[in-house]
C-alpha cells in the first residue's frame, strides 16, 4: 500500500486523490468533533464550506454546528467543541458543520474511492478500515489556515504507525510520511504536550479552551470511522 | 530567535526572508557540494538558475558545474557531485553551479539579510553563524521538484538541534520546525539509512550514484559556511 502524506489543505488538489482512500485529519477540532457526534449517536455530519452553505442545508430538526476564528457562530446551536457533541444534543440527529480548515479538507479529497476522517480519538480504527478498503491512501492533514499544523502531523504519523502495525498490508510511504511516522514516535509519550505548545494550540490555549486540547488528545477512545456517503459523514 | 523552517522550495515566497537570516539546505546534492567546494579552496560559487545563465556568467577561468535529471550537463566541467569539488581541482577557482533546486532556493531567498548555505556537512557551523547574526531565522528546505524531501528536513531538524544546544539563543520554532527536529531526533542514528530510503536517495541508488549519498550524509565534517555576498557565495 502506497500512503502519501499531504501537509496542509492548501497543497491538495483533487487530482492526488483519484482511486484512491483519502483520511481527513483535523485533530483541533473538526475531525476530534465528527468523530465525537457519530460516537454519541448522530445519524450524519453533513460538511459544509460556508456559513450560508450550512444555513441552506439545515432541515427541520438538524443541529448546526461549527466556528469562525475558534468561535461558534452567531445563531449556530453549536461550536466546535467535542463536549458539546453529548449523546443528549446529538443522538439521531444530523448535523450540518462548517468549519475554517476541516470541512474544506473533506470537500478537497471528494474524488477519492472513499473518504474517512480520523483523529487522535480514532486513529487505530481508521487505519484498520484503510487497511481493508485495499486501495493506496492520501493522508490529508487539514492545518491551520495555510500551514502545516503539528497536531495533525502527530495524528497522521499515529495512523501510519497503526498501519504498519497490521500484518496485512505492506506500507510504503512518502518522504513526507516518513517525518510524520518519526515525528509520531519521536513525540509519542508527549503528545497533548505537543499540542498545547502547538500554534493552533497555544491560541486555543489563550482562549480558555483547554479543556478542547484534553478532548481532543485522547489516543483510540472510539472505534467509529466517519465515512463520506454522497454529502453526509455517518458510521462505515 | 524565531525560527520558521519552509518544506519545500515551491513553499518559499520572499516576503518571507524579510530582515531574516535564510538557511538554505539542499542535502541531495546543490548545498553539500557548494560547501565541499569552498572547503576545498574555491574561491567562490555563483549559483545560476538556468543553464543559460550560468553559461552566459562564466568569465575565463572560471569552472562551470551543474546537474539536470541528477547528470552532468553537457560541456561542463563538473556534475554535481561533492567528490568532484577537490582542492587539486577548485582551488582558487570561480565555480558557476546551476542545480534543479538548490540555486532556485538560493535565488528565492535573496531578499533576506544573510543567506547561509547549510548541509548535514557544516550544521553545527551554519548554526552558530545563525546565532551570531542575531537575526530570525527562516530554514528553506529545497526539497526535491516541489515536493518535501526527507533529507532536507533531517538536516533542518540537526540545524535545529544544533541552534537549541547553544546557550545565547533561545529558538522558538513553528510547527513544522517542531516536526522536523522530532524527525532528526527520532533517525539520529540511521541518517545515512533513512536518506537512502528517501525519494531522491532511492533515485540517485539506482543511477549508481551512492557514493554521493554517502559523501553527503558525513556530519559537522567542515566548519566552513559558504554566504552570499552579492551573487556570489563566500566563505563567511
């Protein structure tokens, strides 16, 4: 198995994900929160570029969810922290979700065979369901705005780490996946230290929102693998 | 010190450099060889972009040197090998070198205070020059076509080890100068193994070329630190 490793949404183009398995990574925090909702019960996550976007495909009964500069948006019945994804808000609900760099990393990979998200939280999961969709993978770290993002480099070296831990399948990475699998263990008994002293870390950090990094930097406390249907995340 | 270290030299804009101390690192092969020429006794490398260029640049005397597709051009003097650039050859000589990346990144970063050239050959050297210049710094990994190449940020992350163990200095890193110091110190003892396994290593193997891998790899084996004085780059 080919796995290439892209380092910010800015660097993908839809073309590298043609037959291929793309894996969305955006640890702070669209993916941690995606997962998190699907865990807790919601029937779908439904991406969305835009504010108007996700205002237009809101039915009756869905959540809105999402932020602009770390802050939930005005009106929205949610933000884009993993806490609020509760099994009381969300179960059998669908979720509309707009967020600065994640949701424009799932709409980026959607000429993909299959799209997964993954985080800290899923990480061993997604890379097992990779693995049995036996096609190459593009592992696409969202980032920060138009940077490369540290949390989202230690996931994907976390995933990759995974992958060669399963006996099936042989994996042969990129020059960049090869930093980002030695990154991974290089870090790996600091990662929410890692994190916090991040860039997108440190500045949820200032904003109070600590208790986000701790959310997010729990390592395969779920075995859900949100995978793209037509426009909606739901379980594989 | 501000360090902000570049993946790739499609990433650099030079706005960028702005007031900065630029590094500029190209392992496989354009830095490794530059420095290995100035050790050697040249008296100077003008780094040209195009053949063209480093034709009409040539004043008698002067050695022409370069590569495209990894091979000598036709009717230069020298490839791009360091183990061409010996004293019995370049010493006291003028040498106009044009490379795939390398000279790219040197010229991209011209706008910058200082720019150094740094190799695994001369990290130690480059790092304590950096510190003196009491400027920010910003690392340019050439990398290899517009990709990240794993040699370059190997040796961006032993700069930045280097620039940490110096007591005047304190380094404050962006994300990717995170990953890449975790990368250098999670393959500090297979340096030589992980190049090889890299894209441009697998590449220059197979065209019998490891000889030049092997020069390449050798660690703080010179002090010299080739600069740029105008267009040409000097001992410091």
């Amino acid at each position: 198995m080919q796995v290439q490793v892209i380092s910010s949404v800015n660097e993908a183009s839809s073309a590298k994900f043609h037959h291929k398995t793309a894996i969305i990574i955006d640890v702070l925090r669209a993916t941690s929160t995606i997962i998190t909702a699907i865990a807790a019960g919601a029937l779908c996550v439904i991406p969305a570029e835009t504010v108007m976007e996700a205002r237009a495909l809101q039915r009756p009964g869905d959540l809105l969810g999402g932020e602009r500069f770390c802050r939930k948006i005005a009106g929205f019945d949610l933000g884009n922290s993993p806490d609020e994804y509760t099994e009381q808000v969300v179960a059998g609900k669908r979720i509309v979700l707009t967020t600065t760099n994640g949701t424009r990393a799932i709409h980026k990979s959607m000429r993909a065979d299959h799209v997964l998200t993954a985080s800290l939280l899923n990480a061993e999961a997604c890379a097992r369901v990779a693995a049995e969709l036996r096609r190459d993978v593009v592992i696409l770290c969202a980032g920060s705005h138009d940077d490369f993002a540290i949390e989202d480099g230690l996931c994907a070296g976390l995933v990759l780490d995974k992958l060669h831990s399963l006996s099936q399948v042989t994996v042969e990475m990129d020059d960049f996946g090869t930093a980002m699998l030695a990154l991974y263990r290089n870090r790996s008994a600091q990662v929410k230290e890692t994190i916090m002293n991040g860039m997108t870390g440190k500045k949820l950090m200032k904003m109070g929102m600590k208790k986000d990094i701790e959310a997010c930097s729990a390592i395969d406390i779920y075995h859900e693998v949100p995978r793209l249907n037509g426009d909606q995340l739901t379980r594989s």
